[in-house]
C-alpha cells in the first residue's frame, strides 16, 4: 500500500493506508467472488440443458444487470448512502449466487446471473461515490486507481481458489466460494464509516437535485467528455475479444491463447498505482492520451502478426496500455460529479461507460461477420485514436486541485 504524503496545501497529512480496509476491502473480496463463478457459469448452465449460444449468453446477462440497473442504482445510492449500498449490493449478489446454485431450471438461473450484474452497478457507483468524497482530491486518480486495481487482483484471484475446490467437490462448490466473498464485502463495509453531508456556503438553501437535473445541467460534459469515455469503454472491452478471436485466426492452441491473455492481465495488475500517481501529479491528459494512443498502434498492428510472438508482444503493450489507464473513467467521472446528487450524476456516467462495453465487442462481431476479422480490429483500434483525440480537446490541462 502507497506510503504516507501530505497533502499539497495541506497541514493535515492524508494516507491511502489508513483507509485502506473499508475503502479497499470490499472490492477485493467482491473481486473474489465474482471472479470465482465466472468461469463456471457457462458450465453451470451447459449443465442445465442450455446451448453453447445460450450459456454464453448468460455471462452476457452480468453485462446487462449492470447496464440496466445503473440509473436505479445512483437512486438506491442516494437514498440509503453510499454505505448502505455496499452492504445491499453483497447481499443481493449472495441472493442471486445463491439462487445460481440450488435452482434446476435455466430461466432462474439466468435470473440469478442478472441479479449478480444488479449487485455490479451499485456496488461500483457506492464505492465510487464514496471514494471521490472521502479523499482529498489531490489523491483522487491514486485512491480510485487502487479501487480498480483491487477488483482486479480479486477477480484474478477468484478463479484461482474456485478451482482448488472445484475439483474436489464440484462446480457448486465455486458458487459458495463466490458467496462467501460477496458476503465477506457486505460485512467489511458495514465498518465503512458514513460521509456527512457537504456544507453549504453561508446563507445557501439546501440543494434539491434530482436525476433529470443532473444530467440537465451537466449535458454539457456528458455529450463531450461523457462519449470519449463511451469509445474508451468499448476498445477496453473489444480488447477481450480481439485477442482470443485473432489467437484462434492463427490456429495457437487454447493455451497459448490463455497464456496471451494472462501475461496481458498480468501486466496490467502492476501498474494501476503508478498510473494513478502520475494522473494526480501531472494531470489526467497525461495517462489518458499515451493510453488511448499505444492500445490504438496496438490494435491496428494485431492483424499484422504471425504468430505466437508477435501476438504476444502486441498484447502486452495492449495491457500496458490498459494498465496505465486503470482508473481513468472512474477519475474523470468523480472530477465532474457535483457534491449534491453525485451519486445520480455518477450512476449516469457509469450507464454511458457501460453501453461502450456493451457495443464494443458487438461491433467487432459484426464486422468480422460482414467484412472480416482484421476490419474490426482495426475499427477498434481507430476507436482508440478518436478517444485520444477527443480527451485531448475536453480533458482539462491541469491536474485536480
């Protein structure tokens, strides 16, 4: 865990390290659990009589809770705190692992991986919330960094001691896994401390805000700045897609196409808090920019490869990429997140992020279906290219303050 700093302007010294159970915790153990049923649940449904088309749907089912229940989330955030909504979102993930497990009929389980991606969307928006309230704005981009690269080393984790148990007792037994660390997330953030409210200036009537002034008033930022963040979504996402799909175009084995995309990840998982050193320190458009620009040469160099170095070297400076813009969304989305109503502007900033996920591994479906392959990488990677050049115009030159 980062070291202790003091706070530029500052005669209170602030540390990541003494928020780091409440603040960090839940992440992990949700990272934990989530990422220990993610492989078993196209198995899981396989088991239940489903079609290789409709168990792969269900993971796609995760993708879509949470896309849909973003703008309810930001209410539940709003109406019970940000603490409230980390202990909700464990309990409602249990509840739907839960029903994964004893059910035998393919609907509910489909109900329960939808309810899994429920949890996802006010789980992030409450942890997110809370984060961009608690830390001084000064360690932002480090503290929202850490956040993301904590659910990442938790859901790199989670397969991990599923398939310890798995063997021995079943695919069942990585649902209780995946239980347990959801639960473990609610119980570690009933410690969470509440956040009181902001003050007002002197002489200022309490703020009403609602979700449709929220994004009324703040239209601006989401139609510039909120749709570079939606292309940013979708070549982060396409990257998931990309990589296997070119491994399986050059007919690599399976584990060559795993080893791939686990040396990319790996890379990644080492670089969230530098990444967020340097967004505090020298501003957003530093991390942003070189990000969005290596990832873009990336892309469009993956259909030149030949092999299994020449993919492997391209997906490593995708992860880099990838790495030093762990936090990026979330920073730039608690940067413009107003102190009253944060978590609806918030909820709505996740919904945009969340489309690009959702329409970016579809576009590359689509055209390698219409075209070919090598289109729709290189399409992503151009996406890249106009991501950059779109936070270069809207991103502010300064650092936070």
């Amino acid at each position: 865990m980062p070291p202790t700093d003091d706070l530029p302007g500052s005669s209170a010294p602030f540390s990541l390290r003494a928020i780091a159970l409440p603040a960090f915790g839940p992440s992990l153990m949700f990272g934990i659990g989530e990422g220990a049923i993610l492989p078993m649940i196209p198995l899981m449904a396989r088991e239940l009589g489903a079609s290789i088309a409709m168990a792969a749907l269900m993971i796609t089912l995760l993708g879509l809770g949470s896309l849909l229940n973003n703008l309810p989330a930001s209410f539940i955030t709003m109406r019970w705190g940000e603490r409230g909504a980390i202990i909700a979102a464990g309990f409602w993930s249990a509840a739907g692992m839960l029903l994964c497990l004893q059910t035998h009929r393919l609907e509910l389980f489909a109900l329960g991986c939808f309810m899994v991606g429920m949890s996802q969307s006010v789980y992030n928006i409450a942890r997110q919330s809370y984060l961009t309230a608690a830390v001084p704005p000064g360690y932002r981009a480090r503290a929202l960094s850490t956040l993301g690269g904590v659910m990442r080393i938790g859901l790199f984790v989670g397969p991990f001691l599923a398939a310890t148990v798995v063997h021995a007792y079943g695919m069942g037994a990585a649902f209780w896994i995946g239980i347990a660390g959801v639960t473990c997330a609610s119980l570690i953030g009933m410690r969470v401390p509440d956040l009181p409210e902001p003050a007002l200036p002197a002489g200022q009537a309490p703020v009403h805000t609602t979700w449709l002034s929220i994004l009324k008033d703040h239209r601006r930022v989401f139609l510039t700045l909120g749709f570079a963040i939606l292309l940013v979504s979708a070549v982060r996402a396409s990257r998931q897609a990309v990589l296997p799909l070119w491994a399986d175009h050059l007919l690599l084995a399976p584990a060559a196409a795993s080893l791939i995309y686990g040396l990319a990840g790996g890379i990644e998982m080492l670089l969230f808090y530098p990444a967020g050193k340097v967004m505090d320190v020298k501003g957003r458009r530093w991390v942003a920019l070189p990000s969005m620009i290596i990832i873009g040469v990336a892309l469009m160099l993956v259909p030149f490869t030949t092999g299994f170095v020449s993919l492997l070297i391209a997906a490593m400076a995708i992860g880099f990429a990838n790495g030093i813009g762990s936090g990026l969304i979330m920073t730039l989305g608690a940067d413009h997140a107003p102190p009253h109503g944060r978590a609806y502007f918030l909820g709505a900033w996740r919904f945009m992020a969340d489309v690009g996920s959702t329409a970016g591994p579809a576009l590359v479906a689509l055209l390698a279906a219409a075209v070919s392959l090598a289109v729709g990488v290189a399409a992503t990677g151009a996406f890249a290219f106009t991501a950059a050049a779109m936070m270069a115009r809207w991103i502010p030159p300064h650092r936070a303050r």
